[in-house]
C-alpha cells in the first residue's frame, strides 16, 4: 500500500475517533423492532454498545455508546455511516467481508468499493492485537440485527 493511501486511511481514522457518528444510543421509532448488543475487549478495555433499528428488512439506524482506543471508536463510527438504509442480508454480508478483511493479516486487500472508509482498516490486520479493536463494533451490529428478528 502506498504511504499516501496510508496516510489518507489515518486521517478517516483520525477524523472518526475524533467525530464520533452514531454516538449516544437513539430510540428505536414506533413500529421499528431494534436490536441491542454489548461487547467487551477484555485485552484493552474497549467497550460499546450498539443499538440496530430495523424497518422490516433494512437496517434503519444504528447508534451505539462506548469508550475505548482511537481504533475501536472510529470503527464503530464508520459502521454507523456505512450500515444506515441498509438491507439487512447486505448489512450481516458487509459484517463478513469487514471479518475477512481484518482476519487476513494484511493479506486480502478491503474493496473500497464495498466497505467504503471502513477499508481504512485493512492495515489493521496486520496486528493481530489490534484486529479485535477494529471488529468490536460490527461484532456488536451483527449480534443487534440477529437480535432485531
């Protein structure tokens, strides 16, 4: 990877954990079925909780609460950009693809073009200490979408 891709994908990270999107845990709308999920990092303390709204099968909004390290807390601040309007189905497979990614140890490159700034990410990979931090909150979406059913 180039260094100015690097750069450019510390600065999404920076800019995320700095402005955190989706923070505060929203109500889910009358008629709306919700999903809640907690998760913990017990290796560093990071810990969120993240709430998925569901209109029949689109995932509406997601919100979440947490504190922990840059990594953890502009992962969960992507997802929440990157999951809003979504198909449910299309949401749980983006949740996969984010898996492959940070599971490769650098060795699957993140498709811009699905994970959107959550392929800022992929260099994660290559530490595997770090890789839960990244994943905790979509961990946490996919438990709160399974949850919302």
């Amino acid at each position: 990877m180039s260094s100015d891709l690097e750069q450019l994908y510390q600065q999404i990270i920076l800019d995320h954990a700095r402005t955190r999107h989706g923070e505060g845990l929203q109500d889910a709308p009358a008629g709306a079925s919700a999903g809640e999920s907690h998760q913990l990092n017990p290796t560093c303390g990071d810990e969120i909780t993240l709430r998925a709204v569901l209109g029949g099968e689109t995932l509406e909004g997601v919100s979440w609460e947490g504190q922990g390290c840059s990594i953890s807390m502009a992962s969960a601040s992507v997802l929440t950009d990157l999951m809003a309007g979504m198909p449910r189905a299309e949401a749980l497979s983006l949740v996969e693809n984010f898996r492959e990614v940070m599971r490769s140890r650098g060795t699957v490159q993140a498709d811009e073009e699905v994970l959107g700034d959550a392929a800022a990410f992929s260099g994660v990979s290559r530490y595997p200490a770090r890789v839960k931090c990244a994943m905790l909150a979509w961990v946490a979406l996919e438990e709160a979408v399974l949850a919302a059913q």
